[in-house]
C-alpha cells in the first residue's frame, strides 16, 4: 500500500514477551520515534519471573525487579507508559485470554502501528526465538488480526468500553533473515547489542556496550544513554540510526 494511504503515526505500541526484549530489539528505534514526537508504549506480556542470575536473589523478588529494570530502561528512550499483563514467564502459549488481554490494550493505546516479536522461528539466532517470544508474536498478530478489529470478538471487551481497533501497520523484530534487526550494509556497523542502559540488569552479567554508537564507531557511555531523549549524543542501541530496514515491514491491511 503507497505510503500517503497511511495515517499518520501518533501512537505506536510494542508487545513483546519479557521485559528487557523491546530493549534488546528494538529500543534505539524506539528512541528515535519517540525524539520524533511519537508516543510509544509498552505491552509486556510477563514479569520475566524465570529470569535473573543471582541465586541470592529471592524469587519472589524478580517479577517486581525486572518490571522496575523494564521501566527504566524505558524511560531512557522516552517511554513512560507500560502495561503488564503478569503472565507466567517460560509458559506462554497463544490462548485465547492472551489474544483477548492484548486486543484490549490494543483497543486501548489505539496504536497506527503495532510492534511485535516474529513467530517464526530464526535459524540463524535461535536465541531470538524463545518459546515465549514465538507465542507472543503470534498473539499479537491474531489480536491485530482479526480480534482487535472485530467488534464482536470477545463481547467482554465491548462491554468493559472497549472499542474496536483496525491497527495498520505491524512491524515484526526478530524474524527469519533478521540478522540483527537490519540486512541493510549501510547499517552493518550498527549491531544488536543492547543499549547501555540495560546494561547492569538482572538479565545481563556483564554490560554489553558495543555496537552503542550507530556509524561513528563510537561508543556512547552509560550516561549518555540515560540522557533525556533530544540530549543524547547518539541513539542508545547502534542499528536504529535510520529505523529498521523496509523488508522487515508487513502492512495489516494488505490482505
Ligand atoms: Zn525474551
């Protein structure tokens, strides 16, 4: 579809499966929407609660520490409003109350553009297609389509005010010949490591900072990624110097 058939884009939400996997692949991009005056939120399916290395830490303590870590890191790239929807980490299959639970944030934030995780499983990285993220990927597509748009679809919905919502446009991170996020040459320089200001979470041992600086091959400092969008030297996470590469882009209404 041209591209002046699109409305334009005011809101954007992300589903992805845990915390910290918008931050891993997507949040430069991410920040540059966001220092482009578009409102981003956040739909995180589970608290990440199988998750942490630190055999000290009490159990019961990671779902509220990763959801913590999640909105930090969140607001590194201007991001100040998430929704939990608390499920099981590790157990998520595409149920009909996940289709329904993300229909309804969908109806909701009233996205132009949903953001979700591939559900299909990538060879070449298969760390990228953990179980849960297959599972959410291909909820979020049954709840861009047909459930969100459907008015009759989970009455529930309807009657707690819900309306329907026709989303647009979805962009899917992670896929088949994703190699990190972008095939495009012209970003080769740009990886996937994860932005800096993930750097000292639960989920990550040592701070992984290289690949930060999209193109200079500089690398930007922890504090430089905590800066106020608009104040930052450079994107916090290097491949989202000019977005995602077109390939990765499938249009809903095209169908
Ligand atoms: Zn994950």
């Amino acid at each position: 579809m041209p591209d002046d058939d699109r409305p334009p884009i005011e809101r954007i939400l992300v589903v992805t499966a845990h915390p910290d996997d918008v931050d891993f692949g997507a949040a430069g991009t991410i920040a540059t929407w966001t220092d482009a005056g578009i409102q981003v939120v956040y739909c995180v399916i589970t608290d990440g609660d199988a998750g942490g290395f630190d055999p000290s830490v009490p159990r019961s303590d990671i779902p509220a520490i990763r959801r913590a870590e999640q909105e930090a890191a969140a607001k590194t790239v201007g991001v100040g409003e998430i929704h939990f929807l608390g499920y099981p980490d590790g157990r998520l299959t595409v149920s009909f109350e996940l289709r329904r639970d993300i229909s309804r944030i969908i109806r909701l934030v009233r996205p132009q553009r949903v953001v979700c995780q591939s559900p299909e499983r990538n060879w070449d990285r298969l760390g990228t297609s953990h179980p849960d993220h297959l599972a959410a990927g291909e909820a979020t597509l049954f709840a861009v389509y047909p459930d969100a748009r459907n008015p009759f679809a989970y009455p529930e919905l309807a009657e707690e005010g819900f309306e329907a919502h026709a989303v647009p446009e979805i962009w899917v991170m992670g896929g088949p010949g994703q190699a990190p996020m972008s095939t495009s040459p012209a970003r080769s320089t740009a990886r996937s490591r994860p932005c800096a200001a993930i750097a000292a979470s639960s989920r990550t041992p040592t701070p992984w900072t290289s690949g930060c600086a999209p193109g200079s091959g500089e690398r930007p400092s922890r504090a430089d990624c905590r800066k106020p969008p608009g104040q930052r030297r450079s994107a916090p996470c290097g491949w989202a110097d000019a977005g995602w590469d077109p390939a990765t882009e499938v249009t809903a209404r095209r169908r």
